[in-house]
C-alpha cells in the first residue's frame, strides 16, 4: 500500500518487482486502475461500478456502508484467489507469497452477509475516562476532544462495519488456508498473520489510527503457525512488527541480514521466555539484595543496533542490574561476524544514557574460537 503520494498516483504504470517473481499491486481497493481495479473491469462496468470507492480526500468523518457489489467481488476476495492460485501454480516448489488485505480499512464497506452477523451483537463499552483529556498533553488533548460529541449510534454502527470486515477477511484468510491443506502443504508451510497498525473504533473518542499512543492502535495480531512453532502456544513478551522477518528466517535456519533491527522470536518459541528470565532475576534480588548481571552477546548486525539498545534498556529499566556486554568472536563456518568496536561503544552508550549500568567484555579466545557465552569449536593442541 501506499508507495505513492494520493495525488501523484496512476497505477497503470509499470511499478518495480521489490524483489518479488509476480506481483498484484492494490493500492486503496477500488480507487484506481490498478491490478484490482482491472479485474473488476474485467468482470463488467456494473461490476465496477459497485466496488469503486472515493478517494480519500472525497470521504466523510464516518465513512461506512453495505458493499454494492457481489461478495465475490471484494477486495478481500480477489486477494484469497490471487493467492490461491499461485499456491496452486508453485505447490511442488518452495515458495514465498505476501497475501496484502487491506480490509479493516475505511471506508468500511463489508458484504451484507458479513454485517448481518453483527445485527443483534451487544458490543462491548468503548474505552474511555470523561475525564481523561484534562489528563492528556495538548495535542493528544485535541485529539480526544475532536469527536467527544459523537453519539453513540454513530460509534457503534462504525465499529460493527469494522467487526464485518473483520469477519470477511478472516473468511478469506480461511481460503488461503484450505488452499495449502489442499495442495499437501500444511505441515510444512510458515504462516505469518499480522497487521501494521490497529484501529481505535472510538476508544478515547478516537477512530482510525494516529500517533496516541493507546492500545487500540498499538497492539496488532502477530500468528505464527508451521514447522517450529508450537502448536497453541501464547506469548505475553513484548514484540515488534520488525521481528516478524528475523523469526521466519530463524525458523528456516537462516542468517538475519546485516542491518535488520527486528529480534527472532524463534527462542521465546523453543525456550524460556524473556519475561520469565527477568521475574526470576527479580526474585533472586528480593531475596539476596545482590544485583543481576545480564549477559548479552553482541552480534555483528542481527543485535547491535541502537534499536536493539533501546529495546534492552527498556525491559531493564527499574531494576538493579549490569549488563556485560559480549562481543561475539567469529569462527571459522559461523554464520554470526563480531560488531566493530563502534558499534559496541554505541551500544554501550544508550545503555548508560537510559540508566542501565553496562560494561563492554575484553575479548580472549579468539585462538581457540571461544569466548565468554560461547562454546569452543575446536581443540588446541
């Protein structure tokens, strides 16, 4: 989505592959002549007719209605058979496929049928405090204050538009996954389903998304299932989209790319979970009075971003603890390259800038390809 500016788009003009062997680009479904827009034009004028959408800047505040056309003609539906079919054209060889919805999106217009489930559904309350914009910096202030009057009809006929969507789209993501269990695959296919952002359906007073920080927007899925994963587990650790990317790799085995901020969720998956190490730091503390050392292994562009930094300093903020920083040694075959000596000072400084005591580890080792927090890989004679 969104790789022009509104006012300077033609999407039938030949975009870049992004790396990608196909690629269907949709961009605001039913605003431009795009890949959806030229399937639908395909089908007939009628058809097209009943799934063009405004642009933009021609919506409403609250732009939300029943979809004209047939249910097979959503945008969400054209993407599950785009995807469909490519899963059927590339089931005997190792694939990749970006399946981009952009249901729940305004303007909300879902399919009668999907909306009639929601026709008699009591919502739960909107999150809100009358008090709470007193509470709030000015901008976040006039931010609440812009739709304090919007009668609750208005709110709810809004927010169940968008629960349809919803429904639609999880319809459509049911087809994705009944086209791998059909091709054979099931068993050995990662499927990631996330979002980029959320959507506030009037808590706070607020609507679509924006930068308040609250958690309608903030907090998004993020489903992994497949080879690796294990099968209904839950994880209450604090993650990022950006860690989607290192995790798939990491569960097919492979190197993150120099440069990538993102952390494999691959050993919160296999392992203890972070949050678990940190309570069990925090007993010890309670119980001795002596403070934690943490060990981290700094690893040559996979961790040592000042990102990473400040990720680590924010789950250690407000506890008694060091940190010993462990540059990794290299080894002959490893697939990880030791940080450079700025990139470990950098690190180092963020950690001490947010508060966190850290010391950078004197490397040794080197001759046997060991160091402190690694294995040795091989024996001197």
């Amino acid at each position: 989505l969104h790789f022009w500016p509104h006012s300077e788009r033609n999407h039938r003009e030949h975009h870049p592959a992004y790396g990608f062997h196909q690629m269907r680009l949709s961009d605001e479904p039913g605003c431009y002549d795009d890949a959806y827009g030229l399937w639908l034009d395909a089908q007939g004028p009628e058809v097209r007719r009943k799934a063009r959408v405004k642009l933009p800047a021609e919506r409403g505040r609250f732009d939300y209605y029943t979809f004209e056309g047939d249910e097979s003609t959503t945008h969400a539906h054209w993407v599950a058979s785009e995807t469909v079919r490519f899963i059927e054209e590339n089931k005997d060889r190792p694939f990749f496929v970006h399946a981009g919805f952009y249901a729940p999106h305004p303007p909300l217009n879902p399919p009668a049928s999907m909306l009639a489930l929601y026709d008699k559904v009591q919502l739960p309350p909107r999150v809100y405090r009358r008090e709470e914009a007193d509470l709030l910096p000015a901008p976040a202030r006039k931010a609440v204050l812009a739709l304090a009057n919007t009668p609750e009809d208005t709110w709810t006929a809004y927010r169940k538009h968008f629960y349809a969507m919803v429904s639609n789209l999880d319809r459509n993501v049911g087809r994705i996954l009944d086209a791998v269990e059909r091709a054979g695959l099931a068993a050995n296919t990662i499927v990631v389903l996330t979002s980029d952002h959320g959507d506030f359906l009037g808590d706070h007073n607020l609507k679509d998304k924006s930068a308040q920080p609250f958690d309608g927007a903030m907090r998004i899925p993020l489903i992994f299932r497949g080879p690796g994963v294990p099968q209904g587990a839950r994880s209450d650790e604090p993650v990022e989209i950006l860690d989607a990317m290192p995790t798939v790799l990491g569960l097919l085995g492979l190197t993150t790319p120099k440069g990538n901020q993102g952390l494999s969720l691959v050993p919160a998956m296999k392992g203890v979970p972070i949050a678990d190490v940190l309570a069990a730091g925090d007993r010890w503390f309670e119980r001795t009075g002596r403070e934690i050392t943490y060990e981290y292994v700094l690893l040559g562009g996979t961790n040592d971003s000042p990102g990473h930094a400040t990720r680590l300093a924010a789950r250690l903020r407000g506890r008694r603890a060091t940190v010993n920083l462990i540059p990794y040694n290299p080894i002959h075959g490893g697939d990880y390259a030791r940080p450079d000596a700025e990139a470990a000072g950098r690190f180092q400084r963020t950690l001490s800038e947010a508060g966190i005591v850290a010391t950078v580890r004197w490397s040794r080792g080197l001759e046997a390809d060991a160091a402190c927090g690694q294995l040795r890989a091989k024996r001197l004679e």
